[in-house]
C-alpha cells in the first residue's frame, strides 16, 4: 500500500521544515512527499527545494486557497492512502505504521481512517480531540459503519476525525471531487461529511499529530478568522445538503436550512445580495420559519441590517 503525504502551504516558511522532518522521520516511511505552494511570497518554495532537494515535491500555484491546494496535491499523488499534514504542524515517529496496520486489517468499505490528535500551546501540551470530544475507543482498529451518527458534526467544536490526522483512499477522493470547490475555509468540514455520506470510517487509539496553536501562528492562521470567513458558512450549508441528499433523515435537513440562513445573515451584514441563495432554504421541504426568513430576504440585505442594528439597541438597553 503506498502512501501519499500531502502538505498544502503559504508563507509558512518559518514552520514547514517542522512538518516535513516530522514525515522523513517515520518508523515507515512514507513513498512520496508533495508540497503544494498556494503563492507564498515568503521563499517557502526556495527554502524547501535547497534544503531538501529533488525528495522533496514542490508544485507551485498562484494563491487559490487551502481548498485548491489540496486538490492539487491530490491529483499529483500517486499513493492509494493520502495523508494530509498542514504546515505549521508534525506527526508523531508511528503515525504511518499505525495507519498501515490499521489498513490492512479493515474491510474495503472504510474509506478514512483516523487517530487522535494532540493541540499544543505556548504554555503546554494541551487536551486530545478524543478527550474534548469523549470519544474512547476499545478496539485497535475500531469500526465505525455509519460515522455520519456515531460522530458529532457540529461546526462549532473540533471533531474526533480531524483531517491531518487521517487517513484517506485517494480514489474515494477522487471519485466524490472532494475540494473542488475552492473554499478557503473549512473544507476540511465539508470533505468530512462527503466521505461519511457514504463511506465507513476507523478509527485507532494512538496520538499521530500535533497540532500547534501558539501564538506564532496567530497572523497568519485560518482558524481564528472563522467568524469573518463566508467559506465557513458555505461550507456547512455544502456539507449539510451533501448529507441530506444522501440519507433524506430530518435532522440534516434541518441543519442545511439554518446553515443556508447563518450564510444569508452574514451577506447582509456585508451588503451582498442574499435573494437567490435564501431560497435554497427550500431543496428538502418547507417550514414556517423558512417561509418567514424568504420574505424578510425578498426585502434585501438593508432589511437584516436595520435588523440587526434594532437587535443591538435593545441589547445595550
């Protein structure tokens, strides 16, 4: 079984050597390495191709995205396993033995397999995903035939299978055209609920990456720009229908609805036109508070705004 570790990057100059060292030191090591340089300005590209030389992949692109930056390492992979590691991050020594084991042992169903994450700080090593998440397992590796709800899919908290700590079929990938659609936040969200909708997941007890959250990172990190991000709305209401059209269970449906409104809520704070997209609200059924929020929307981004601004009185008196 060949492995692909893919490491998207922008002017992460300062931190990547970290992350590729941490896949050259593997107890197994990996079959190819592929950097894909989303435009840094930095000398990333430079810095990786006189340290490292030709063992090293580097394909540059103009800055489209992490979104964009993964599906072009995707495709220049040749490995059946992708394995993704961010820039500013590392992998534990056993980390591809651990997957490759796990591999061998779990049924061709299983498209992604994942262990545990650790989240480390300026001060310390901080909790585990598993343990924010009380996810525990008993079984190496542990099955998971329908992840899509046996794990939690909330955007506002970490989930148990983090993508840079995971283990991914490349023609799973392929065949779903996961990061096609060049969101520069959260994708990692929505390739999550693509590969669940329907495939089974693994899962295995160990800590294979860390997964850095100091404050040098702070400028420059997706993470803390969230609640600025439209992507992160997008993404959601992507995953949320993607999971809906897969099961047609209510509860996804109803996700999608309040994902498609949080979206059209943050347009009209920004002044973008919402008409269109707030009646996707509609694609599974129709509610009362659907109904209501169409029309409010058919009245334009000013009404939100006058909204809003009422909300924000009535909260300061």
């Amino acid at each position: 079984m060949k492995v692909s570790a893919l490491i998207p990057t922008y002017n992460r100059r300062a931190f990547i050597f970290r992350a590729i060292d941490s896949v050259l030191t593997q107890t197994v090591p990996v079959d190819e390495i592929i950097v894909v340089d989303d435009g840094s300005t930095d000398g990333t590209q430079e810095a990786i191709r006189s340290h490292y030389g030709a063992c090293i992949k580097v394909f540059r692109q103009e800055n489209m995205g992490v979104s964009v930056a993964r599906r072009r390492a995707i495709e220049e992979a040749h490995g059946e396993w992708i394995a993704f590691l961010d820039s500013d991050d590392e992998w534990l020594p056993e980390r591809n033995a651990a997957f490759l084991r796990a591999a061998s042992l779990v049924p061709k169903l299983v498209a992604l397999i994942f262990g545990n994450t650790r989240f480390v700080t300026d001060q310390s090593e901080g909790n585990t995903v598993f343990d924010e998440n009380g996810f525990m397992i008993d079984r190496d590796p542990y099955l998971l035939n329908d992840p899509l709800t046996e794990l939690v899919w909330d955007m506002g908290r970490s989930r148990p299978c983090v993508l840079q700590s995971s283990f991914i079929r490349r023609s799973v990938l392929m065949d779903i055209g996961c990061f096609a659609e060049g969101l520069r936040h959260s994708e990692d969200f929505l390739a999550g609920l693509q590969i669940a909708s329907g495939h089974s997941f693994a899962a295995i007890p160990f800590e294979v990456t860390r997964l850095y959250r100091t404050l040098a990172l702070n400028e420059s990190s997706l993470e803390l720009t969230w609640d600025r991000n439209e992507d992160h709305r997008r993404a959601a209401m992507l995953g949320y229908a993607y999971a809906a059209r897969t099961t047609s269970a209510k509860p996804w449906r109803a996700l999608h609805e309040d994902a498609v409104r949080s979206l059209c809520k943050w347009r009209a704070q920004n002044g973008l036109p919402i008409r269109r997209l707030a009646r996707d609200q509609f694609e599974f059924g129709v509610s009362a508070r659907s109904v209501l929020f169409f029309c409010g929307a058919m009245l334009g981004p000013r009404f939100f705004r006058a909204g809003f601004a009422i909300k924000r009185r009535l909260r300061a008196l």
